[in-house]
C-alpha cells in the first residue's frame, strides 16, 4: 500500500512576521507540484500570518504544541480551539527539546497526542533516543516505552503520523546514516504493528528528522520505510523546497 510522503518543516523558535512571510513567498512556486504533503509548523504567534501567506497554495501551517486540557490556568499554552481556529491541521507534540528543556514526558506526550486527535488535529509524535542511549544499545527500548506510553488510548495509530528524530543528529550536521535511519524505522513500523495491527504499520507514515537537508534527502527517502522529514534547520530557507522535491 502506498503511502503519502510528507515532508514538514519546523521552525521552532525562529522567523518573525515578516521575515516568514517573505520566505513563504518565496517557496510557493518552488514547492506547487510537489508529489507530497507539505507543511510547515511555525511558533504559534506566527500562525495567523503565516496561514494569509500560504493560502491557496499546498503549504498546510502547522503547529509545534498544543496543550492537552480544552481551556483554563495553563499560562503560555496554546488549545487545540485555538489552532483550529487557524485551519492548523497538524501539530508537533514531544520533540526532544520540548521533552529536553520543558519537561515534556511520555505522559504529557500522550495527553497531548490524545486531544489532538480528539479534535481533529493530526499529531506529529516525535520519538528518538539520545547518543549515549544509542551507544549502550538502548534505542529499542528507549523507542518501545516512547511509543507504549505516547500512543496509549489512540484508537487509530493511522490518524498520526510518527517522526524518528535521534537527538544526536538534531542541529548538530550528524545525519544517521540512510540504513541507520532505515533500520530504525523499520523497527518503529514494526512496533506499531505490535501495538495497533499490521494494517496500522502498512498504513502509518513514519519521518525521519535530524539534519535532513537538500544533499542527503534523496539517500533517506529512497529507504523503503522512510516516508518524509521532518527539516529543522532546512526548513528556514529555500533548501526546504529542493527537499520537498527530493523525487525530481
Ligand atoms: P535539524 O534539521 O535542524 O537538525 O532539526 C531537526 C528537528 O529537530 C526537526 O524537528
């Protein structure tokens, strides 16, 4: 069975009104027969101005969080109303900064991950281990909980979409190689196959994030379980279109 690729940039917290705009701009004819979803998650404030600019094009504004209660005393979170608000579609929830610096945990992931679903909103799950984790051989492990306490309750694992992103290869130019990328995906699809149904794994899209850029993402979409990325640094110029145009 086919799967759409999807390729999302996320800005995390960078651009600003007008500099987004101006780069938005500028990739809307550079990305217009893209084979594959394109998205770019942006920090909340600028998803009003960033959603003006990308109408009527095949860019989807996405969120980088959402919070999992529907309203109350939760300063500085954003609801998923609010997103919907907006049109956003889909929403980064625990990327490892968020789970690094913000004391996101596979609870909170869950809890997110939930009421994203419930309205409507199709939830990134970013999932991946740490560099000394890899090196004592625990990314499986580290994967399995992840993926057991994130995604527990989801009725369908179709509706969201996975990114593997190894915190060693975020921001620091150190891809994972294609097979290693591969073979770890691999092992996620295999997991949710586990969890959910072979069906679910046949059918859920799972990226790769981690320097992923205009020179190596041909070699990682090209692996057979790698469906897009999910592009940090890329995702500020117009490296992102030549990437969503890996396929030509
Ligand atoms: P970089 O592409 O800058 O390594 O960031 C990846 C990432 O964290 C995407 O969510």
């Amino acid at each position: 069975m086919a799967r759409k690729p999807f390729i999302a940039g996320n800005w995390k917290m960078n651009m600003t009104v007008e500099s987004g705009k101006k780069l938005i701009e500028e990739l809307k004819p550079l990305v217009k027969d893209a084979n594959c979803t394109v998205a770019l998650c942006v920090p909340a404030i600028l998803i009003p101005e960033m959603t003006k600019a990308a109408a009527g094009s095949n860019i989807s504004i996405g969120a980088e969080n959402v919070h999992f209660a529907a309203s109350g005393a939760y300063t500085g979170e954003i609801s998923a109303a609010m997103l919907k608000d907006y049109g956003v579609k889909f929403v980064i929830i625990g990327h490892s900064e968020r789970r690094q610096y913000f004391g996101e945990t596979d609870e909170t992931v869950n809890k997110r991950t939930l009421t994203a679903l419930e309205n409507g909103l199709t939830p990134i799950v970013c999932v991946g281990e740490t560099l000394s984790q890899r090196e004592n051989g625990e990314t499986e492990k580290v994967l399995d909980t992840q993926l057991e306490t994130g995604l527990k309750g989801v009725e369908d694992a179709t509706k969201l979409i996975i990114a593997y992103e190894p915190v060693w290869a975020i921001g620091t130019g150190k891809t994972a190689t294609d097979e290693q990328a591969q073979e770890t995906i691999a092992y996620i699809r295999k997991k949710i196959g586990q969890l959910f149904c072979p069906k679910c794994a046949e059918k859920v899209i799972i990226q790769y994030g981690g320097s992923m850029n205009a020179a190596n993402c041909k070699g990682l979409m090209a692996q057979p379980d790698i469906d897009g990325g999910l592009i940090g640094g890329a995702s500020l110029k117009l490296d992102f279109a030549t990437i969503v145009n890996y396929d030509k």
